[in-house]
C-alpha cells in the first residue's frame, strides 16, 4: 500500500504539473482571440473571462488524457533513471503489478474525464456560446467604441462618438456619414446624442444641437441645416440566436438519436475515459528507460504513439459524421490501440531489447580546469 500511494502520488503530481502547463498555452492562445473581438466590439470586455472559464472545460477533456500520459512517462522515467525500479524490482514489484498500481490514478483521471467530457463540457460550451449571442443581437449603437470610426449598417453608415456615458447611454460629440435617397452624401453633427424609441416607428437616434450638411464632393452646391433634434432611423436589433452548437448538446438528448453527428459527438465523449485508460497501459512499458540512454530517449516514440492515436480518433470521429463508417469503427481504434498496450506488457523483454538499442542522448561535459580544451 505504500509503494501504491507513493507511486500513485509521483504520477499524480507530474500529470498535474503538465496539464497546468499545457493548459496555459492553451487559455493563453484563447485568451488573445477573445481579447481581439473584445478589441473590435464583438465581445464585451466584461465577459472576456467569463467566457474563458466556460470554455476551460472543454479543453480539459483532452488535455488530462495527455498529462496522464506525459506525467506516467516523466514519473516513471525519474524513477528508472534513480534506480529506484530497480529497488521495487528487488522487493518483488513486478512490471504487470506496476502496472496495476497505474491504474488507480488513471480510473481517477478517467472519471474525472468522464464527468467533464459528459456533463461539465457541452454546459460550458452552452454557456459561451450564449454569450456570444446576446453579444450579437446587441443593437449596432451599444457596439460603438468611443473614439473609433465604426461602419454600420452594412457599411451605408459611419458613426464616430467622442465620449460615450455608459450609465445613461448618452454620446457626446457625435459625427454620422451616410447617403440620401438620391445616394448623395449626408454628414450630420451634434453635440450630444441619445437612442430612443418611437412607438409605431421603432428605434431612432436622436441629435441634438447640431448641423446637416448635404451636397456631393467636389460640387459647390452644398447646403448646410442647424437643427435642434434630428432622428436617424436605427435597424432593428436581430433577436436571439438559436444554439445550434452541438457540442452543446446535452448528452442526455444524443441518446437514441438517429442523426449521424449526434451518434458521432456521444460515442466521442464516452470514448474519452476510455483514452485515459488505454494510454495509462501504453505510457507504463514506454517510461521502462535505460540510464544510460536518459531520461527522455523514449519520450518522443511515445508522443508519436499518443499523436497517431488520437489522430486516428479523430478522423474516425469525421467518417461517423458523413456516414462512411459507423460507430464501432471509433471502438475499434481503442480495441487495436488496446493490443499495442497488451503487446508491450506481455512482451515487455523483447520490447526492453529493441528499445536498449537505441543511442544513448548526446550528454554535455563540464569543462575541466585540468588543462582541457584550453588555448
């Protein structure tokens, strides 16, 4: 029971270490797009995080998988390269029990995995997207930055505020571009300027103390109107957009589904816990390192075993959405990758030959103050 927590709690530190890392990158990358729409008006800055948060979720549900994976290849490498095997070796820890002790951080991560990919993700992914579409069937007057020359309208309309009070909605020192009936240019400016609603004749924004100058460039015929109020007719704001999404799909309404995506998105999300597990009995038998190969002589076949893996998943999970293949296809991928894991375990002496021959990790030398390499 010792060797089981301490083992167990090597893996489990290294996973969290490199899914913590891993998931930076991630939020980060994610963060900078989100910070861009926030930047052009299609996202409110207040909801940047919060977005953010409801979209950790989904990127953990493939992420733990691989700090698994990564955390058993980095932990139990350390403890080849210490020799510390070796000793649990000599007390009678056998390779096939090593990997059983495997499986306990695994069957947690895996059902933490499970609870994600089948209930905390597609409610995330909801909630996002959600907010994305109050954000878009924001009026085109709540989406002006003050400051900036923004295009409304379909580009008919130019609107530029200097100061906007978000309390009251008001806008100071207002300038609109637009074009007449005739299709000749209008520019209208204004003190201050507020959105209201006309009942019969819908949304307006209304100038107040400014000028109307009509006329086309280039021609003397300009004429120029002071005005106390004047209205501009604002469209109507798109009502709410329908969440069509379907990684937003509750995964209770995916079973007994006939749609061919529908099928595709559940046996996805149940075969995630699977991955976890299936990968903990691939990353055992390649953490087995020679010392003096170091630490990181079998890393990079693994990722590319992890790599191909989920790049066969993938891909598989495409083919149920056009119909080419059907469901089983996706547990057939876990069935092959399941014999590569049961090829490594039970022939774990000839695997330790193959990979004992690969060379040894070039190594730096310290220089010594003997009289090597000096001039």
């Amino acid at each position: 029971m010792i060797i089981f927590r301490y083992l167990s709690r090597e893996v489990l530190l290294s996973t969290t270490a490199v899914t913590a890392v891993l998931l930076l990158i991630i939020t980060s990358a994610r963060l900078i797009k989100y910070l861009s729409d926030a930047a052009t008006g299609k996202l409110d800055a207040d909801f940047v995080m919060l977005v953010l948060a409801y979209r950790i979720p989904g990127f953990l549900e493939l992420l733990l998988p691989l700090g698994l994976f990564l955390g058993i290849l980095l932990g139990f490498g350390r403890l080849y390269l210490e020799s510390e095997m070796v000793v649990l070796r000599a007390c009678g820890v056998s390779h096939k029990r090593l990997v059983l002790y495997a499986l306990g951080p695994a069957l947690l991560v895996s059902c933490l995995v499970a609870v994600i990919s089948l209930l905390v993700a597609p409610w995330g992914v909801g909630e996002a997207k959600q907010i994305f579409a109050q954000q878009e069937s924001r009026s085109e007057l709540e989406l002006l930055t003050p400051g900036r020359f923004q295009s409304q309208s379909g580009g008919r309309q130019v609107t530029y505020a200097q100061r906007l009070d978000t309390d009251s909605g008001v806008l100071e020192e207002v300038f609109v571009a637009q074009r007449n009936a005739q299709g000749q240019p209008v520019l209208l400016f204004a003190e201050r300027a507020e959105q209201a609603r006309i009942d019969g004749q819908g949304r307006f924004l209304v100038l107040e103390n400014g000028y109307r100058f009509d006329g086309a460039p280039g021609q003397a015929d300009y004429s120029a109107t002071r005005y106390g109020q004047y209205g501009v007719r604002l469209p109507e704001a798109p009502g709410a957009l329908e969440i069509k999404e379907i990684e937003a799909r509750p995964t209770a309404q995916l079973w007994g589904s006939a749609d061919l995506r529908d099928r595709a998105q559940l046996h996805w999300r149940l075969s995630l816990p699977v991955l976890a597990f299936i990968v903990t009995l691939i990353a055992v038998p390649m953490s087995r390192t020679n010392p003096r190969q170091g630490r990181f002589a079998k890393l990079i076949p693994s990722i590319i075993l992890y790599l191909l893996y989920v790049a066969l998943l993938t891909a598989t999970r495409s083919a149920i959405e056009d119909g080419s293949v059907g469901p089983w296809a996706l547990w057939l991928i876990h069935a092959l990758f399941l014999l590569v894991a049961a090829n490594l375990i039970f022939a774990d002496r000839f695997w330790e030959a193959v990979f004992n021959r690969i060379p040894a990790l070039p190594r730096l030398r310290r220089a010594c103050g003997n009289g090597e390499g000096s001039a």
